[in-house]
C-alpha cells in the first residue's frame, strides 16, 4: 500500500485546524466545518503547496469515511416523525427535480450518459451537512426542522436509487431486479429490527459502553460492512447500504435506556465526525482539480450556473414539503437549505469520471458549485428562518452556531 508518512501527519493535522478556524470564524459568521476542511485539503494539496497527496491509505479512509456519512445521515432519520404529509410532499419534490434535472442535464452536457450524471448531481440534499444546521439552531423538532428533515432524506436515498438503477452500467430492468434484491434484503433485516428482536442486544450493549468490549461500536461497524459489501456484490453504490445501515441500527436500539442511547450516539458521533468523515471531505479537497476548473473558461462560468441550477431543480420544488401555512421566508428558507448538496456530487462526478462519461472540469464545476452551496444556502436559509413570525430562538447552548460536520 502506497502511504506517505507527511500525508499520515498533515491529514489530522487539518482535521484539527478545522474546527479551530470554523471557531474563529464563527464569531463573525458561521461557517460550515467542511468548508474549511475542504479548503484545507485543496489549500495543501497538489493543486496549491503540492504538500499532501491522495496517497492509498488516505483512499481507502476517506471511502470509509464517505460511507460513515450516510451510515450517520440515516441513522438520524426518525422515519416516524417525517412519515405522512412532510415525506409524501418531499418525494413529490423529488421526484420533480429528478425529472427537470436529467432534461435539463441532457441538454447541458456534450454526451447523454454525461447528463445523466449531471441531472443526478442536481437532485442531491445533503442532509448530513443539514442536521448539525438543524440541531444547533434548536429546528429538529419543529414543524420547519420536520419538514427540512423530510427533504434532505429524500434528497439523499432518492439520488443514491438513481445511482443504482441508471448509472450502475446495467439496463434499467436488471438494475431494477438487482435493487429489489437488495431492499428485500435489508428490508427483512430492518422490519426484524423494528418488530423489536434487536432488544436483545440491549443488555450486552448496556455492559460493554464503558469496558473494552464496546459491543455497539463493533456492531456498528460490522452492519455498516456488511451492508456496504452487500451493495458492493449486487453491483450497487455502496452507499446505499451504508445509508440502510443506518436506519437498521435505529431501530435495532429502539426501547434502549435514553441514557444508554445518547452515550451510544455519542460514540458513533465520535467515529464519524470525530475521525472518518473528515478524512473524506478533506481528501475531497486534495483531489479537487482546480486545474481543470480555472484552465477552461467553460468550467468556470458552468461553476455559478451549477449552483443557480441547485436553486431551481433541487431548491424550489422542495418548497413543497413546507408546513401548511407556513410564512414566505420559511418557505424560502427550505428552498436554501434544500438546495444545499455535496456528497452525493462528490460519489456521482466520481463515478461519472472513472466510468469516462464526465470530464475532471465539469465535475470540477459540480463540486465546486456544492461546496459554494454548503457554504451560502444554510446561512442565507437560516438568515430567511430567523425574520419568520413563528421562530423561536434557541437557547443559549444551541444558539452558538458554530457550523459543525457535514
């Protein structure tokens, strides 16, 4: 394995100069952490200082890492809190975006297979970057929070189905087969684990959480493996079973002690977003070819209509989902934070790139224009949330926004 022992350093190192800077910063204006991560890594990388490099071991961790996101990102989803009218609106919106991205994809890009990719980056809602917004503006159990929370889980599965049925290499009916394989699959493990057989578990977890065992991270780890190679040998993104995984161990800890449940979220938020998931978006950073983007005039002004088009595929049908009622600025404030993407822009260029359907420039331009969304949409949503009639503020824990992991 290829490892570069100044790359083994540097990589931590920015993972911890990040959230120093996203601090200092936040004084004057929050910023998500994985802006400055991102930034780092392209910052010291070999488009810039050429000091770190995308080394093997860096690889495979930030593949991991990626993976860790959507474990993350579904374990959070509380499927009975979005269920009925939020989740139906939010599909409905999803289902719009899918349609207007892929048309106007099509007509983007150079090749079909090339708008295929672009008309699904277009679709994606980066509901890992949202829900530390949510949390720390004290939204996750608001009829707003609710309402985000519907979208941004839309916004994800929908994407990675997408992924699975059209940009897999088979046709559509195999990639159709293949994927009810793998819902029958984890769909039998999931309604095992909500009919309440994980509860089983619970003693085991409750005495291992402060002993060498830690038997909830090892399990952990092993569903979110498993799952992922499962998708691996359908032929399927491995992040779909990653986000399923999550969602299975949801409800495999439904009915455990509160106290056993939040010491066991901690954990899982310390593996995550402690050590994985940096390590993918910083490598995001070092792999970002800033050359392609700043040596083609084209990919650079593709860069602000990429996130224009985030606003009126993704971003506007989401408005959609907003609670009945709800004032202008709210509705608007889900449109920005609906809009916001990234990961899924980063797994979809990737694919398109290695598949040799998407050029380094235009996805370049994709991730460029995701990064700028993290960046804008969740400030300016928030900004719109906070003149609505109906805001509360959060206290003063929560209030300090220091834009967390994404």
């Amino acid at each position: 394995m290829d490892v570069s022992l100044g790359t083994m350093v540097l990589v931590p190192a920015i993972a911890v100069a990040a959230p120093l800077l996203a601090r200092l910063f936040g004084r004057l204006v929050p910023i998500p952490l994985v802006v400055f991560e991102i930034l780092l890594g392209l910052l010291l990388g070999p488009a810039v200082l050429g000091w770190v490099h995308s080394d093997d071991f860096v690889h495979l961790l930030s593949e991991f890492g990626l993976a860790m996101l959507f474990f993350l990102a579904g374990n959070e989803i509380d499927f009975a809190t979005i269920k009925g009218r939020p989740l139906k609106r939010a599909t409905l919106g999803w289902l719009i975006s899918l349609v207007a991205g892929v048309i106007i994809g099509i007509a983007l890009a150079p090749t079909f297979g090339a708008g295929i990719f672009i008309g699904v980056a277009l679709t994606s809602t980066a509901l890992g970057t949202l829900l530390p917004v949510l949390r720390d503006a004290g939204e996750l159990k608001t009829p707003f929070g609710i309402a985000v929370l519907a979208v941004g889980a839309v916004g994800e599965f929908g994407p990675l189905l997408a992924i699975s049925l059209f940009l897999s290499g088979r046709t559509p009916g195999v990639a159709a087969v293949v994927l009810i394989a793998f819902a029958a699959i984890a769909g039998i493990a999931i309604w095992l684990a909500a009919k309440g057989y994980g509860r089983r578990l619970h003693l085991i977890v409750t005495s291992t959480l402060h002993t060498s065992g830690q038997f909830a991270v090892r399990l952990v780890i092993f569903i979110l493996l498993a799952l992922a190679a499962l998708s691996i040998a359908l032929g399927l993104d491995m992040l779909l079973g990653a986000f399923a995984a999550g969602i299975l161990y949801r409800l495999l800890l439904t009915g455990a002690p509160e106290k056993d449940a939040e010491i066991i979220e901690s954990k899982l938020e310390a593996v995550g977003y402690g050590f994985l998931v940096p390590i993918f978006f910083i490598n995001t950073g070092i792999t970002f070819d800033l050359a392609a983007l700043l040596g083609d005039m084209r990919n650079l002004l593709l860069l602000p209509i990429f996130l224009l088009l985030f606003l009126l595929v993704r971003g506007l049908p989401s408005v959609i989902a907003a609670p009945p009622g709800s004032a202008r600025v709210d509705r608007v404030a889900i449109g920005l934070l609906g809009a916001t993407a990234l990961p899924i822009i980063v797994a979809v260029t990737s694919i398109g790139v290695d598949e040799g359907d998407l050029s380094t420039g235009t996805a370049a331009s994709l991730v460029g224009a995701g990064l700028l969304s993290v960046l804008l949409f969740p400030l300016l949503g928030l900004a719109f949330r906070k003149r609505s009639p109906d805001y509360t503020p959060a206290g003063p824990q929560e209030d300090a926004f220091i834009a967390d992991e994404a």
